[in-house]
C-alpha cells in the first residue's frame, strides 16, 4: 500500500495493515464495553540502512506501533515482515530468535533502566541468554558496546542513578545494541533530554547508522529532530497514516492538512514573521476509542468537506514517493 | 559516598555486590539515635535467645516449692513464681521462644507470601483474581480470631502455631508485593528485558523482584512485632505455647492470680514483651523512613 520503493529485495521491515486494538473493560465481571483504536490499518515499510521517522501528537498511536512491531503488545490483524519474514504468527521460541533483529530505545531515561542492578549487567544478560557470549567474554563486550556508545568501560559496573539522562539514554542504546539488531525502534529517544544533550544523541544515533548500517524507525513528535535525522517521515494521526514522504519533499509540499499544520507550528526564530493563524490547529485530539467518521481528521480541518464528513479518504500516491491520504489531493 | 560516584577503578574490580551496597545502607540507617535505640535493643534480644542457656542461672523448668513466690533478689534476680522456679531464667527462655515463633512465622510468610503475590501481579488475569479473592477472605477475619480457630483445630504446639499465626502472614504479604509488582512490571527497563527477549521467571526474579525489596524489608521488621504480640496473646489465652515451655504470655497469665503480693511473675515477662513491641516497632518505622525512596536511600 504504502510502498513508495521498487528495490527487488524484500524491505528490511514491512507491516502491511497492521491494526493493535485495546479493548475497554468495564463493570464487575469485566465487560468489554468498546474498543481503543489506537493503531487501525497501519501500512509502513523501511528499507536497510534507512531512518523513517514517525511523527504525530500524544495519542496518534506511535509509540502503539512500535510496540506492536516488537511484539511487545500483541496487534489485532495485519501482518509484520522483517527481512521478509512474517513474524505476526511467530510461537515463543522463533519471537525468540526473531529479537536478535530488532530492538528499542525508550523514551523516559529514568524508567529505562533498572536502579537495582548496575547497568552491565543486563547488557551482559541479554549476550548470554542468546547464546553470544558469557562470562569474561560478555563483560569485554559490553565494555566495547559501551565505548561505542560513547561511555567509560569502567561504567558498567555503575547503577542507573550514577548517571545524567543522556548518558542513560546511551546506555539505553548500547543495551538495544547488544544483540546486533538491523533495526532499531527508537521512541522519542531525545524528548526528555536537554536540547544540547539531544544534539549529542542524535549525532551518536547516526553515527551508528554509518558505522553499522543500521536502520531506525525514528518515532518523535518534535519535527526539528525528525528533519535532522530521518531520510523518510510518515505522519499519524488517530491511528492512522495520513502521509508519507521523503523528508525534503515533506518539508517543502506538504499535501495534509494536518501535516501543514504540524509543520506551521514548528516555532519560526524570528519574531517579525507570524504563524499563519488559519494553519494553527484548534482543540485535541479525538478520542481513539470513538474515531470521527470519515476523514479521521475533519473535525479540525480547516478545510473540510462534505464528504470528509462521511467518506474516508483513500491512501494514494500524488507524485512518486508521496502518499497521502485526503480528498483534496 | 565518593567511591559511589567514582567510576574510573580498575577494570579487575567486579560488579559492586549488593552486600557492600547494604552495609553502606546500614552505615546510614544506624546514623539516627532512635535507629541506634531499636537496634540495640533488637541486637540484645537475639543475643539473649541465642545464649538463653548459657545466661540463665536456672533451668527454665527446675521447680523448688520450698521458696515459691520469693520476691527479686541477688539469687532470683526477678523472684521465682509459685513453683519456685526461676522468673529471669524462663524469662530469657522465653525470649527464645518469641524470636523463635516470630522470625520462622515471618520468614514462612515471606517466602510464601512474596512469591504469590509476585506470581498474582506479575501475570495478572484470572489467576490475580483469585489469588487475591482468597487473601480477602483471610484479611476479613481478624487475626486473632482466625489463629485462635487454627490452634484450636490443630491442637497448641509449636509448629501449629507457627502454621496459624503464618498464614495471615502469607496474605499480608502477598498483598504488598503484588501491589509493588505491578508498578515495578509497567517500567521501560521490564518492557526492555522482555525485548531483549529474556522468560518470564527469569524477569519476575532477576528484575522485578529486586525492586520490590524495600517494601518487603518494612514489612518483615514491622510483622516481626506483630507476630510476637499474637503468639502471646495466645499463650496467654491458653492456646498457644504450653507449660512448662516458657513464653511471656503464658508466664503473664499465670502470675495473673498473684497480681496483688506477687507482681514480679507478670512485670517481667511482660516488661520484655513491652521492650520487644517498642524495638520492633521502631525499628519497623525507622527502616520504613530509611528506605523511603523520597529519602534518597537505594535497598
């Protein structure tokens, strides 16, 4: 659906109509009174070596979708290839294997990392229950995972508390790191870090790019990352994808409104020139547990239609490469 | 605190263990008098149980009618009871048999009670439901109500007493821990284990558990008091410990009817369990505070 490249290799990941629904339990006996939508008919694909950034406001469904391609939560329908392999129907044991290849960095460097047990430790844990190293031989290789990220070896043996945020959020990288992954799910790795220190992070994540050929699925809400880092970016909303393009082609023609919006209200460093008050999005997000119908976005379009109102848009492709998802386009 | 920070040692050196963690923790805790008074007195306690039968001038059970109800003196430091035995000798036997009943009933809860209520937190579901149901049934009867039917089914002796004063025990423990379970299992670093692709048991109790730790300590030094209370209140009820076995309760109970000329059989093991209650409880608070995560302390 949202396949905008023609390579002949599978794409390093491909999740095609991905939907991760939560039900609402209420009442004594634990009725399921409704549903939360929070990824519904995700179509998204990410080539080797290549950074898609996912972008959208508290409760688009981002950080959902990138738990539900780590299996983390379980999604409802659809189907997730790595390398080419599904692995929606994975038991235990091949979800197992399977993790080798992708793993996460979280948001929150304080919740990431266990006060309890010094940081190394579970770096050297992951090595030994996947067969790649143990003892002596993992301790050296979580010394050399933590120069790579830019730590003291001598730093293994320190608990989390003995660390800043950034250097929390690197031992975060060196721990998704461990296992050599091909890809790595990055949810909003620098939102809670100070702007300087984001710079630092940002620059390892894409030296690591470089140096391992990594590829990221970048998910943040600060658009002024995003364009840093990310070669492609799709854009969420209510659960959905509403646009997908390269970055340059994305900052420059916006075709959504809503992305027009988002990117309007990227603050402009010089007071001379105002925000185009029309492009200034009003009021929040709808709930995801009772979508709009239609256009999930035209309660707070601007531009909105009739048959916003009834029709949902389909997701086409206006020029090569660009997908978008309105009537109007 | 300077070699906490300083991160720069020789690669030789392992992992700080957590036993050099815990007595820095305990070097801080003892910085408060009133940790040092409870510690103290607690130390002394089990100094007291473990020698009893070396500090005790008499055999607990050794009877002399001739001079029964002898107020203190030089020989009989706390006088002797109608028997004529000894009230300092089965006084400090009876500080075993507290600590004994206490730590067993608390350590049985807490092996018991934890790995429930991790098992209930962890894993949630329908399991939680009725792991939990049933403690609420248990938590519903006051607790001496329910040792008092145990004991009273199964007959006074040691090991029934310890089986009915653990099983609250068991609950109460259960309780704390599957609470702390379930705020400790939603953390990034769990959601990061179960990425890095490590099994529920070995999550539950490498990660989870450690971080459950501080509220399992408080809880143990506070039921440790509680426990000691109960089993004398059932001795002294008649249904716990038997004569000529030593426990304060008992020895209370049967100084009762010489309350008027021949205080000392009741003063004293009461003035121990007296003690007893104040040090625990203090103890129980002051490692409660000392471990309080707004108090800045890890363990």
């Amino acid at each position: 659906m949202a396949a905008d490249q023609k390579s002949p290799v599978a794409p390093l990941l491909e999740v095609i109509d991905l939907k991760t629904h939560f039900p609402i339990r209420t009442g004594v006996f634990s009725r399921v009174s409704g549903h939360v939508y929070a990824v519904d008919g995700v179509s998204i694909n990410l080539r080797e070596g290549e950074t898609l950034g996912l972008v959208g406001e508290s409760g688009s469904g981002k950080s959902t979708l990138g738990k539900s391609i780590m299996r983390l939560v379980e999604p409802t329908s659809g189907e997730i290839k790595i390398s080419g392999v599904a692995i929606t129907g994975l038991n235990k044991r091949d979800m197992f294997v399977h993790r080798r290849q992708v793993q996460m960095v979280f948001q929150d460097p304080y919740s990431s990392l266990n006060p309890r047990i010094p940081v190394g430790k579970v770096v050297a844990e992951a090595l030994h229950i996947h067969g790649i190293a143990s003892g002596v031989a993992a301790d050296e290789m979580v010394r050399e995972l933590f120069r790579r990220v830019g730590l003291r070896a001598a730093q293994t043996r320190n608990y989390a508390n003995e660390f800043s945020g950034g250097q929390r959020q690197r031992v975060g990288i060196a721990r998704a790191l461990a296992l050599n992954p091909k890809l790595i799910i990055a949810d909003e790795p620098v939102s809670a870090l100070d702007v300087s220190v984001q710079a630092q992070v940002i620059n390892l994540f894409m030296d690591l790019q470089q140096e391992l050929g990594l590829s990221y699925l970048f998910i943040a809400h600060d658009l002024a990352v995003v364009a840093q880092v990310c070669h492609r970016i799709a854009v969420m909303y209510l659960g959905k994808i509403i646009e997908v393009a390269n970055r340059d082609e994305l900052f420059k023609a916006p075709q959504h409104p809503y992305t027009q919006a988002l990117l309007a209200s990227i603050p402009i460093p010089n007071p001379e020139i105002k925000p185009a008050a029309d492009r200034v999005l009003q009021g929040d997000i709808p709930s995801p547990s009772d979508p709009p119908k239609g256009c999930r976005f035209h309660t707070r379009c601007p531009l909105a239609e009739t048959r916003c109102r009834t029709e949902e848009p389909p997701f086409k492709e206006g020029s090569p490469g660009h997908w978008v998802a309105c009537h109007l386009h | 605190m300077s070699d906490l920070t300083r991160s720069d040692r020789p690669f030789e050196e392992k992992y700080k263990s957590s036993w050099s963690l815990a007595a820095e923790s305990f070097r801080r805790f003892l910085i408060l008098p009133l940790n040092q008074i409870s510690f103290a007195i607690t130390a002394l306690l089990l100094f007291v149980a473990l020698f009893a039968p070396w500090i005790a001038p008499f055999p607990f059970e050794q009877v002399n009618p001739s001079n029964g109800l002898d107020p203190p003196s030089w020989q009989h430091l706390m006088g002797t009871d109608q028997a004529g035995r000894d009230v300092f000798s089965r006084v400090l036997y009876g500080t075993q048999t507290s600590l004994l009943i206490g730590v067993v009933t608390v350590v049985c809860g807490m092996i018991l009670g934890v790995f429930i209520g991790a098992v209930s937190g962890y894993f949630g579901g329908w399991v939680d439901e009725i792991v939990m149901r049933v403690v609420e049934v248990f938590m519903s009867v006051p607790g001496i109500i329910l040792a008092l039917a145990l004991v009273s089914v199964l007959g006074p002796s040691l090991p029934s007493i310890i089986l009915a004063l653990s099983i609250r025990r068991i609950t109460q423990f259960a309780r704390v821990v599957r609470g702390s379970v379930l705020s400790v299992k939603s953390q990034d670093y769990i959601t990061a284990c179960h990425a890095l692709g490590m099994n529920n048991l070995r999550i539950v109790f490498g990660h989870v558990l450690p971080n459950c730790l501080s509220p399992i300590i408080v809880l143990a030094s506070v039921l440790l008091g509680n426990v000691i209370l109960t089993e004398s209140t059932l001795s002294f009820l008649g249904m716990g410990i038997q004569e000529p076995t030593p426990s304060w309760g008992t020895m209370i109970a049967k100084g009762n009817e010489f309350l008027t000329f021949a205080p000392w059989i009741s003063l004293f093991p009461g003035g121990f369990l007296f003690l007893t209650m104040i040090a625990f409880n203090l103890l129980g608070d002051g490692v409660r505070d000392h471990l309080d995560p707004r108090g800045g302390s890890v363990l």
